[in-house]
C-alpha cells in the first residue's frame, strides 16, 4: 500500500491452502493414467470420436483391429477409419447407429475389414459422452471381436440341418424345405416331385463288414447321388438307409428319369471294402407335388407306399406313387395291426428301471426311469422305441398307455409309496391328448397311496411344438396334480425353447444321439451346453444318457447337466426285482 506521497507503506499478502486443489489435480493425473492403462489392457477395441464423428483416441486393441495408428487416425471420419461392413462381403455401413442393435453380440452380422486385409466379426455399442450440464461433446465406442463365437453358431446350425456322417441335409431341414414348397404350390402352380430312396442290402453290408464299412458306403453313395443332381434339388438322409429327394419345378417323367439315373447308378455301383467287394442297390418311390395333392403328411406317405411298392415288385426298380398302392399297403398292415392289438392286451408286459443321479454324486438315484419290453406272439422281445415307431393307429399308443398305467397302479404303487422312491412312467402323446384317459390317470393316483410328486411322467417334447393346442392344458392339470413333468427326446432342434416357459416342465430329457460321443465331438458339446444354458434360465433340470463311460460322465459335469443315467449309475433291472431286493431312503 503507498502512502499519499507515493512511497510504499506496507505490505499486503495472501497465503492460500494448495494442498487440496494439489491433491485433486494428482488424483485427476492417476486417474487418468489408471484410465489409460485400463483401456490399454482389454479385450475391447475402444475408439472415442467427437461430435463430428472424428476420432479422437483408440487405444491398442482398436489400433489391431483397425490396421490405423491412434496418431494417424486422430481427427479422421471414423468410418474413414473403421471400415464396417454388413457380412463378409455386404455394402458398406454408412452409419455407425444403422446396425441392429437389440439383437445380441453373435447375431449382429456385422464384419470389421482391417486395412491389413483382416477380418474381424464384431459387435459394437455406442455410449454418448456429456458435459455436467448435459451437452454433448461425442461418444465412445466399444468394439468386441466375436469372430469365435459367430463361427460357432453358424457351425451349429449347420449341424441341427444337417446329417453328420453324409453331411446332406438332415430330416429336420427336409421336412422344414418341404413345407416352404408346399405353400409356393397354390399361388405359383408348378408341379413338384418328392422321391423316396432306400437302400437294399445295407443290412448285409453293415453285418458282414461292420458299421465302419456301412459308414463308408453311406458316404459313397451320398456323394454318388449329389453328383447327379441340379442345384435347385435337394437330397436329405432321412435316417438309416432312406434318403429323400424334392425335386422343384419338375414334371413326373423328369423326376423318373432322375430318380432310374440313380437307382441304376446305385446298383450298378461296386463297393469294396477290406479287398471284398459287396452288392448293393436301391428302390425309389416316387409322388408328385402339386395344387390338388399339397399336404406335407399325405405326400411324404405316398412317396413312402411307392417305395415300398418297388421293393415289394423286386426291388432296385423306381415306382410311380398310385391310390391302388396304398390299397395294397393298408390290407399288408392288418395283420401286423391284429399282432400289435395282441401284443399290447395280452401279451407280457416288463418295465425296466433305469436309475437317474447326479454325475457329482452318482451313488445316490434321485428317481428310476422306466422303459418296457414286449412280447410277440412268437416269444420275440420288442423294446419300446421300436415297437411304439411301429405302431399303425394313434389307439394303440393310448391303449399301451392304459395298460402301462393300470399294471403299474395295480401292482407296484404301494410298493414304490411305502419305499418312497420315485418312478418316471412313459406317456405318449396319444395319451397326453385324451382328456378322458388324464381324468383316468388322475382318479387311480388319488385312489393309490403314492403321493402324485413320486409320479414322474415322461412325455415326448415335440408334442409342445405339434400338439400345443392339446398338450399343454393337459400337463398344466398334470402338474397341477403334483405330479412330475419329464419332456424327453429333446434334441438339435432348439425350436423347442420358442414353445417351452418356465413351470411347464420339471425335466428335461436330452436325446441319446447328444450323448453317444459328447468327449469327442466338440459340436455336441456346444450343443448340449446351449441346452443347458436354456433350461438353467427356465428352472429346469436336465437329463441325460445312456451313459456308459466316466469319461463322458466327467464331460456332461463339466457342461453342467444336472442328472445322468446308464451303465455309470446303475445297471438296468425289472422294476418289480428293484422294489423287492434295493432299500430306498424315505424321502
């Protein structure tokens, strides 16, 4: 301060406190740095731009998968910088907010193209950068490669259309194509042909020089076929030794041509194995696909008469389906009918239980499936599977389920009750689909001493996807009930988990194929654990087998199924000597 004359008076000064703003501005730098190295350890690609959409900040992952350095891409267009397109070879991306995002990271297909010639399957989000009074000054993105995980999923779905020894289309994908043709027919009014093959002698082939040699012809001959075929045909194995052929936009002297070109080929063909040569031949069939005959169910059977029909007149000949056919192939079924009548009300019936645990504690069996044996009239045993595939009327599935059903209640419940031990009956969807034989099931639970939670029912999954209008009421009063619902047979195809909420099932029991070669199949591993994943997120438990080897115990752990069944658990046996020798704790 100056005095009046001009000379300083005295001082004046001010001390502030630093140590704070001090403080903030080293923890502002270590944040930073921390920020830095964060963005500079992951996974992601992080690329930050401003409102102009100019890059300014990548960090390493985005610098790789850009093929650009961060000093020469700052103050770049960023889709300058990053190159986007919509599939391998799809347009352009010309707006970074254009891509779908509410689907999921492996769905987007959405490819990065370095400018080294990589490429990268990525899924992006954006995130907008703000000030505090909410002005936007650009955004930040986050780039993930999932170039894995989509390769997977197209792997996959490759696998669940198609057959895995031939590598032609499964039965799933054909009956699907098959549906797609029949609803073109009205409106574009061409002619279509379906056609039936099957092979003759494959039996002896796989017999005589075991299933490696039946393997290799199988193989052979798909590729036989193929080579014979136009682009627009499609071949499928429809399982075992039949195969099915559509053929589109085709007249039925065209589709027999084709179909005689085959059959010829086929039987003329010399398959060598171990130095010994085999016959082998084939029989087609043959139907027409057109406005007036466009029923998948109808058409798929004509083509199957027609078939028979050549194998009946000889064999290794191609057959025009024709209505006197199905004449002569329903009066063959009577007899085998009147056999199946018999087989099913008089003849022995066995059930044959299976023990379910879980593989990280397969000692104890938490319930016991059951599987029957028939007896033909000849003293034959029939297993269940084959002898329910064979049955030629919806009544005679039902009427096998009133005799499972009536036998078990009358000779085993109060056994399997006093025990407390669990039992997982068979349940057809005949029998899901009368209300009158679930009002029956239910009145003879309530008259047993067996409490309905010890009742597991296993009942085949597809009729959620065929039947749901039927089915679906019933299990709700079975559960309802208390009883156990086990949906089995459930396999490759996932479109059961469109139709299948949580509370509609407690089980789900996975088809055997899945298991058969899990330890070294990596596709049926995915498989599996997508299945698994699924029914965690419903709350529903799975199963599966037959499980004959540790190793594959050890794998189905591993992917997390909750239950097992087979040889690793414990040995199968007649229901009736298991109640009356095994001790159960009581739950």
């Amino acid at each position: 301060m100056l005095d009046k004359d001009g000379d300083v008076e005295r001082l004046l000064g001010i001390n502030m406190d630093m140590t704070e703003v001090k403080q903030l501005n080293e923890a502002l730098y270590q944040e930073k740095e921390r920020l830095h190295i964060t963005l500079d350890s992951i996974g992601e690609a992080v690329v930050c731009i401003d409102v102009d959409m100019n890059v300014t900040f990548m960090n390493p992952v985005a610098e790789k998968m850009s093929g650009w350095q961060q000093e020469h891409a700052i103050g770049v267009p960023l889709l300058t910088v990053l190159r986007i397109t919509f599939g391998d070879n799809g347009p352009l991306m010309e707006n970074i907010y254009s891509a779908d995002m509410s689907r999921s990271a492996i769905e987007q297909d959405v490819v990065l193209h370095c400018r080294n010639g990589g490429r990268y399957d990525i899924h992006y989000s954006i995130t907008p950068l703000s000030t505090l009074d909410g002005g936007n000054i650009g955004s930040v993105l986050v780039i993930q490669d999932v170039t894995e995980s989509r390769k997977m999923l197209r792997q996959l779905s490759y696998s669940a259309s198609h057959d895995a020894l031939t590598h032609l289309a499964n039965r799933v994908s054909f009956e699907s194509h098959l549906k797609e043709i029949l609803l073109t027919v009205r409106d574009t009014r061409q002619h279509h042909a379906l056609v039936f093959i099957d092979l003759d002698r494959f039996k002896a082939v796989n017999d005589s020089a075991g299933h490696a040699a039946g393997d290799a012809l199988l193989r052979e001959l798909a590729a036989l076929m193929l080579s014979m075929l136009r682009s627009s045909d499609m071949l499928a194995r429809l399982g075992g030794d039949e195969f099915g052929l559509l053929l589109p936009d085709c007249n039925i002297d065209s589709a027999r041509f084709i179909s005689t070109r085959i059959v010829n080929a086929i039987n003329e063909y010399r398959f060598t194995w171990e130095d010994r040569e085999h016959p082998i031949g084939a029989s087609a069939g043959i139907t027409l696909i057109n406005n007036a005959n466009r029923l998948a169910a109808d058409v798929m059977s004509q083509a199957d008469i027609a078939c028979y029909a050549s194998k009946n007149n000889g064999r290794g000949r191609v057959t025009v389906y024709e209505a006197q056919q199905e004449q002569a192939h329903s009066e063959r079924e009577v007899t085998p009918q009147d056999e199946q009548w018999r087989i099913i009300k008089d003849n022995p019936l066995l059930m044959i239980a299976r023990g379910v645990a879980s593989p990280r504690i397969p000692e104890t069996c938490g319930f016991w499936l059951i599987s029957l044996r028939l007896w033909t009239s000849d003293g034959e045993i029939m297993e269940e599977q084959a002898f329910r595939a064979g049955l030629t009327d919806p009544e005679l599935s039902h009427a096998l389920d009133r005799r499972v059903f009536q036998t078990f209640f009358q000779h085993a419940a109060s056994t399997v009750a006093s025990k407390g031990v669990s039992i997982a009956l068979p349940l057809s969807a005949a029998g899901l689909s009368r209300a009158t034989f679930i009002d029956e099931l239910l009145e003879q639970l309530e008259r047993s001493p067996l409490p309905p939670r010890l009742l597991h029912l296993v009942i085949p999954a597809y009729v959620l996807m065929q039947e749901s209008d039927k089915a679906i009421p019933a299990i709700q009063i079975l559960r309802q009930a208390g009883c156990r619902i086990v949906l089995s047979q459930v396999n490759r195809d996932l479109a059961l988990f469109d139709c299948l909420s949580a509370h509609m099932a407690d089980y789900l029991l996975l088809d055997s194929e899945l298991c058969a070669s899990l330890h070294g199949n990596l596709m049926d591993e995915m498989l599996v654990s997508i299945i698994q994943s699924h029914a965690q997120r419903l709350g529903v438990r799975t199963i599966a087998g037959p499980v004959q080897m540790p190793l594959i115990m050890d794998a189905l752990s591993g992917i997390g199924i909750d239950l097992i069944y087979g040889d690793v658990i414990a040995d199968a046996q007649p229901l009736d000597l298991l109640l009356n020798t095994s001790y159960f704790a009581i739950n």
